[in-house]
C-alpha cells in the first residue's frame, strides 16, 4: 500500500454548504477509484500567505489516503486541475 496526503485549498466565495460538498465530492473520488481515505481534516478557513487566483483566503483540507495504486491520486489530480472551486492542491507521497 502506497500512503499519500492532500491538501486541498477551497475558494472563500462558497458557502459552507457548498465548501462540504467540495470536500465530500473529492473524498468520494478517491474513494470510488480503489483509494481508502484514512483520515480527513477539515482545518478552516484561514488566511493565504499570498494572494492566489485573486483570493487571499481559503478552506484548508488535509486527506490522508492509502492506495495499491495511483489510479485514485491521478484522477483526484486530473478533476482538481479542472474544478472551479479549488484554488490550490498538493499531493505528497509519505514513506512509511
């Protein structure tokens, strides 16, 4: 088992209802691809270190993941570069 954290950045223009929907689509992506969610944190809102996309906040989420392959950190990837509502991601790889 590969183990993988991602942190993902949602736009502050959303409301909470929608920021939770964000959140539960992408776990539900990695879930429906093979992936096992171990962990998930919702950490906030909080303020940018800089501006991005012309917002200078953002909701902070951290997901840690287990997977045999990367077909779910692939497509999670894929759908995160084209969503609207995700300002910012990073996929880390974390050795066991």
């Amino acid at each position: 088992m590969k183990n993988y954290e991602i942190m993902f950045i949602v736009k502050p223009t959303l409301s909470e209802e929608d920021v939770k929907k964000v959140s539960e689509n992408f776990t539900k992506i990695i879930t429906n691809n093979g992936g096992k969610v171990t962990e998930s944190k919702d950490l906030g809102q909080k303020e940018l270190a800089y501006e991005i996309k012309k917002f200078k906040s953002g909701y902070y989420f951290l997901l840690e993941i287990e997977a045999k392959d990367d077909k779910a950190i692939k497509e999670f990837d894929r759908l995160a570069r084209i969503s609207t509502d995700v300002i910012r991601f990073l996929i880390t790889k974390v050795e066991a």
